[in-house]
C-alpha cells in the first residue's frame, strides 16, 4: 500500500479488481469520485465549510464480547470503567439519525456503522432502508453478532456496501481469547463469523452482485502474531480484502503527555485515550510478523483476496519501531480525516475523532449537524491540529485517513 501526501491509498490490486469496476457498474456510484478526488487533492483549511465525506455512526455501545484489543471494553476500556460506575450504556435515537441522513443527504457521505456491536441496535435495516432511499452507501462493522438473522435484508437494501468483520483467530478457541464472550464462557463468535463469510460469498454469487464487498479485519497481538498466515488463508477465496492492524495503543508515558499537550490545547483534560493502555501488544515477536507477513504476500498471488497492512508497514525493522517508539508516526504527519469524517458517538455527540472522543464539537440531539460541522468547535479543533499531532495520534487507525 502506497501513501499519497501523507494519506492511506488502497492496495493498487484492490482498487483494480474491485474498486474500479464497482463504480463502472453503477452510477449510484460515481459520487465517490469526486470525494475522492477531494479527499487527495483539496485543501485542509481549518476555516473553510467543507462537504462532509463520512458520517460514523457508532450507533451503541453494548457489546456481547470483551476483547483485549479494544478500548472500549478491554482492560482499560473506557466503557468497561462506566459500566463499573453504574452508567447507562448510550445508544442512538433513530428519528435522530434519520434527520441527519436527510440533512446531509446533498454531500452524499458514506455511513460508516459500528458500535459497541451495532446488530445489538434494533434499528440496523431501517437505518439501510433510509440509506438506500436517498441513494446513499454505508459499512458495517460487526463481530458477526446476530448478523444471520439480518445480512439478507441488509444486502436486499443496495445500500450495503462494505461488510468488516472481526477475525483474529484461526479456529475457534483461538478467536475466544482474543475476543472473550461478555460471560467469559466459550462462545460460536469465530463459527458465525467464518458463517457470515461464506452466507454473503453464496448470495453474490448466486445473485451476480459485487457488494457488499467482505473485508476481515485481523489486530496482530500476542496471542495470533504466528498464526497470521493461517487466518487468511481462511478467507483466500472468500473476502475481497484482509486489513491487518498492528494495534493502536498508547504507553502510560504516552498518556501523561496527552493529556498536558490536550489541556494546553483545549481547556480540558481528556480521559477516554485510557482506554487504549493495552497489554495485548507487549509481546509481539517483530521478526515472525514480518516473516508471516512476506508468507501472506506469497498466498495471496492469484488469490481473490488482497492483503492490505495498517499502517503501512512490512519489514522487521519498521514493526520494531512501531511497538517500540511511540514518537514515530510512520510515515503520516498529519491528521486528515478530521477534514472530511463526522464521528456521532451513541449519546448525540458529534466529534472529530473515531478512537479519542474527549473533544465535543456538538450534539446532534438538540443542533443540527451542519450547525456543528460548519461550527466554531470543529474549527477549534482543526486550528489546534495544525499545531502537530497530539502525542496518543501517532497509534490512532483514523490517522491514515480511514
């Protein structure tokens, strides 16, 4: 995968085998052309009204799995220290959401749905139906959760884009220690999840359709770092893309100075990055993850799936540095995404970070979104970013641009 400006490019393979002829098929969508086109090319100026791109809707924040990757109900998840204190779990009121969709029906954004677990969320169809009747696309992200009872609807709806699916294990004993059921018993998560695959794979087949794309998303951690290989040759066949994370998490040197960097930015001292002190990540061997690395690159050859690597990078001396030296940002000095991404936490509000969301710009329950878009704070924020990187940012999935 290549970078452009400091920003994410899909894998040139991808884009050719899937991308490209996605859209030559369909002018439902040609409008990503354009987005796309501004996405690379358009300026980032904090004062300018911009179109917005992507909406994330995390529409909830219950979830039937803990898993240690994650810093919302991992060991230090921010959800978990709520639940603990005895705060109701949030989720998305869905007349709320509706109005936003009608709103910002002319920028023609992109939905990007996750949670919590978002088939936890019972509004999941009509949210696509209301995608699909202003002619708009959407993901979800999903542990697999569910899902059966509710993916035909989905792909029925043409909204449905781009299906992720969390595979971090490759059997099902391996995927319950890294993704622990809410009860901590064994659980089917890695049989529904390898199910969904194959349900979705038999529907376009029989049916002739190229969405929704399946895209596996596999955290490198502790547990899978030699067993990489094995996970995709699971979905080879089946998936049109395997991204690969190398986790984003922070070190407690790291957090201390996020929060003086954050206060002396904006006022106020941010608690969620918490969440992403992770132990998961300690013990992951560099030279074997490069090693399985260079074996997927090899299986992938003539294979439908292509493997993508996030960040983008694939040898041993790169993996080395990005466990061990947090200043590093691999290669992407700058935060693009808070340019063109809205994120909608399920309690309203809207910020401009998908990982860290200790910044509030406004809430969609009692404003309207372009009040909070176009708004004073959102411009605060982008002001404060010029600044540099914030010292959490340079392990944030979203700073490539995703």
């Amino acid at each position: 995968m290549a970078k452009f400006r400091g920003k994410a490019l899909l894998p040139w393979p991808f884009v050719q085998q899937y991308i490209l002829p996605g859209i030559l098929s369909s002018t439902e969508s040609w409008y990503m052309i354009p987005q796309q086109i501004r996405k690379y090319f358009g300026s980032n100026d904090p004062e300018k009204n911009i179109p917005v791109r992507q909406i994330s809707l995390r529409v909830n924040e219950v979830c039937n799995l803990r898993c240690k990757s994650c810093g919302q109900w991992g060991e230090n998840g921010h959800l978990r220290l709520k639940q603990e204190r005895g705060e109701k779990l949030q989720q998305l009121d869905f007349d709320v959401v509706k109005r936003v969709v009608f709103e910002t029906r002319h920028d023609k954004p992109f939905y990007y749905i996750w949670g919590g677990e978002p088939t936890m969320w019972k509004p999941l169809v009509p949210l696509f139906e209301e995608l699909a009747r202003h002619k708009l696309k959407g993901s979800i992200v999903s542990n697999a959760h569910d899902l059966d009872k509710y993916i035909e609807a989905l792909i029925d709806t043409g909204a449905l884009q781009i299906l992720f699916l969390s595979l971090d294990g490759w059997d099902a004993a391996s995927q319950n220690i890294m993704r622990t059921p809410v009860n901590g018993r064994s659980a089917d998560n890695f049989e529904k999840v390898m199910a969904i695959i194959d349900k979705v794979d038999s529907i376009k087949k029989k049916r002739g359709l190229k969405f929704p794309f399946i895209i596996p998303i596999t955290v490198i951690s502790n547990n899978n770092y030699s067993h990489l290989a094995d996970i995709h040759k699971l979905v080879l066949d089946k998936a049109q893309l395997h991204p690969y994370y190398y986790g984003w998490f922070i070190t407690e040197e790291r957090a201390a100075l996020h929060e003086k960097v954050f206060k002396d930015r904006f006022g106020t001292v941010p608690e969620n990055h918490r969440g992403y002190l992770k132990s998961c990540f300690n013990d992951v061997d560099t030279v074997e993850t490069a090693k399985q690395i260079e074996e997927i690159k090899r299986l992938s050859v003539g294979k439908p799936c292509v493997p993508q690597f996030l960040p983008d990078i694939e040898k041993e001396a790169d993996i080395k540095r990005y466990y061990a030296d947090h200043k590093w940002n691999c290669g992407y000095p700058h935060c693009d995404s808070i340019y063109y991404i809205a994120e909608i936490s399920p309690d309203g509000r809207v910020t401009p970070c998908r990982d860290y969301q200790d910044y509030t710009a406004g809430n969609i329950n009692n404003q309207s979104f372009y009040d909070i878009w176009h708004g004073e704070e959102f411009k605060k924020f982008r002001r404060g970013m010029k600044q540099g990187l914030m010292p959490v940012c340079t392990r944030c999935c979203g700073l490539q641009g995703f």
